[in-house]
C-alpha cells in the first residue's frame, strides 16, 4: 500500500512485530539478571493523530498539569547510565520519578512538548527550579550541582507510568515504520530542534499494558536539542548556536537534506570510533520526501505563538529567552510552509 495514509500505517500488526521486540527485550535480560522479560502485546506505535493541535497544553506537556509533580521526594538510587547525572525519586504519593541534572533539563523538556504536540509520544517530563530530596546522599555524578542546603536545582522530572514498561530500544534504521510519512515526521522535528543525539539507544519501546496493550516508540532522550546542529558537548540548549545554525541544507523537486544532525566541527576532541559513528548519523537528515517535510510543517504551523512559548516557559527559561527560542521555532516552521 501507499504509505501516505492516516495514522494506522503507525500500527503494525501484533504478529509482524512480537519477534522483534521479544528479541530485544530477551537481549536486555540477558545482559541484565534482574531484568524481567516482557512479550510484546498489541500494535506497534510511532505516532497518534493529535485532535486539534491548537488546544494542546504545552506549558504542562504529555502528563498534563495533574501529572506534575508536587509534595516531598525522597531519593531511591543513583542512575549511572547516559552522559548525564541522574537519580530517581519517590514523592509522597508512591509515584516514582527520574531527575535528569544538568544542561539537558530544561531542552528536553521543551522538545517533549513539542513532539506531543503534533502526535509523536513522549514522556511527561517537568521541570523543577529547587528540588528537595530527603535523604539525598552525596553523588557519584552531579554532586557539584548540589546545593550547600542540599537542594537540587534546575533539574526535569520524568514521571514513571506503573501501566507502561521499557522493554527495549528501538533502531531508526530497522523499525516497524521505515518509509512511513509519520517516520520521515520525525526526522524533521529533529531538524527543527536541532537533536543532534539521534544514537539509537536514545529510543525507547515502552510496553503498555491493559485492556488495549499498544508497545509505543519513542525518542526518549531530547536533551541535546535547541543548540548546534551537531556534536558539541558545551552546546545543547545554546540559543546563540541554535539561532545561528541553518535548518535546510539542499531542496530538490521531490526531496529535502536538513543539515540536522550535521558532522562534527573539526575542532571537536573526539575519539575516531565515535567519529564514526557521529557521521554515520548524518543521513537522518538527508533525502525526506518534500511531502512528508510540509506534512509535518503542516501540523507544526498549528501551534499558535502561544503554546510555543508556554513551552519554553515550562521550562524555565527567562521572558527573554523565551521570546528568543520561540522567534526561531517560527521562523523554522515558517520555512518547511514555504517549501
């Protein structure tokens, strides 16, 4: 079938796919005793048609404002996974979260919001200016971003949903939705917010469970967007980079190159192996049917300037970096329209 249709092409059969996902998750548990195998249930899900987008709430994203967090948190554990420190949390009602510290809180949180927006799945991050954890010990990432009272500031909160659970990480070059116009979407919101971190192991698969399990796929790790285009350590959430970096690289009659993710500068210190695989990154960008690209300009230019600041507002970002970020989303949207 033609693969420009409604959202089903988004649904992949539960048969087509079980052997994939079971595979990865029989993957995690043998590299992981504790790990608890999961078999993969329901459709496979990428994207959901979003309603109408211009009453979506991007000040309180995915989880709405019932979801946000509140109350006392007590630490649990230290996550020493990622570039990023990060631990979970446990707040007053038994719900846990997982606090990501750094450089990376506050565009993540505006790039959740975004994909939400038009349809993509993401998790219900939350940004938290002073977080007070009880019993916080002293870290072995991050302690250097802990406060003298023990406060810890500037950090997002990802809540943990107890019906969904990660069995897997998903690959953009072998998933259920290549070719798809909702997969080719994708690669353009990246562009738009300059993700340059498009490693697969920043995808997730969550299993839902249910009356209606649905595995859903999704970008999980968004911190590296709204600076440069490419790697740059010091450059994630830079809006003089991202201000700066330009979007499209070449349009043809029926094709578009974004130059998101783009090679790294030649003064970058990196290692050859991850050289390699920073410029095997790069056709993300390349080659998008121009009718997927002004799809997605399509649904993007429904956000009114409104929600794209209550976005950054979320958070945290000052009134006039708001302003700043915001003016360069439009201006980007404004270009895939002209297409």
């Amino acid at each position: 079938m033609h693969r420009h249709h409604k959202a089903l092409t988004t649904s992949i059969a539960v048969l087509a796919l079980s052997s994939t996902t079971v595979g990865t998750a029989a993957k995690r548990s043998a590299g992981n005793p504790a790990a608890t195998e999961m078999i993969a249930e329901g459709p496979a899900m990428l994207w959901r048609e979003p309603g109408d987008i211009a009453s979506r709430n991007l000040y309180y994203g995915a989880g709405g404002k019932a979801h946000e967090p509140h109350g006392t948190f007590t630490f649990e554990k230290e996550d020493m996974e990622g570039s990023n420190p990060k631990f979970d949390v446990v707040d007053q009602d038994g719900v846990k979260w997982r606090v990501k510290m750094g450089d990376e809180a506050r565009p993540e949180t505006v790039a959740s919001r975004l994909l939400w927006a038009v349809g993509y799945y993401a998790n219900e991050d939350y940004f938290v200016p002073a977080l007070h954890v009880q019993n916080l010990p002293h870290l072995h990432r991050g302690a250097n971003l802990v406060s003298p009272d023990g406060t810890v500031p500037n950090v997002r909160l990802k809540r943990h949903l107890k019906d969904q659970k990660k069995i897997g990480m998903w690959s953009w070059s072998k998933d259920p939705f290549t070719g798809s116009r909702e997969w080719y979407g994708l690669r353009v919101l990246m562009a738009v917010i300059n993700n340059w971190d498009l490693k697969d192991s920043n995808n997730s698969i969550y299993q839902v469970r249910g009356d209606f399990p649905e595995q859903l796929y999704v970008v999980t790790d968004l911190g590296s967007s709204f600076g440069s285009p490419g790697l740059n350590w010091v450059s994630k959430g830079n809006l003089t980079a991202y201000t700066h970096s330009k979007m499209i690289g070449k349009v043809a009659p029926e094709f578009v190159d974004f130059n998101v993710p783009s090679p790294p500068k030649l003064n970058t210190f990196i290692d050859i192996p991850e050289l390699k695989r920073r410029l095997s990154l790069c056709w993300l960008g390349h080659h998008i049917p121009l009718t997927d690209v002004k799809w997605m300009g399509h649904l993007l230019a429904q956000l009114s300037p409104d929600q794209i600041r209550d976005a950054f507002r979320a958070a945290g970002y000052s009134p006039q970096e708001v302003e700043a970020y915001s003016q360069v989303v439009e201006r980007r949207i404004a270009e895939l329209q002209k297409l």
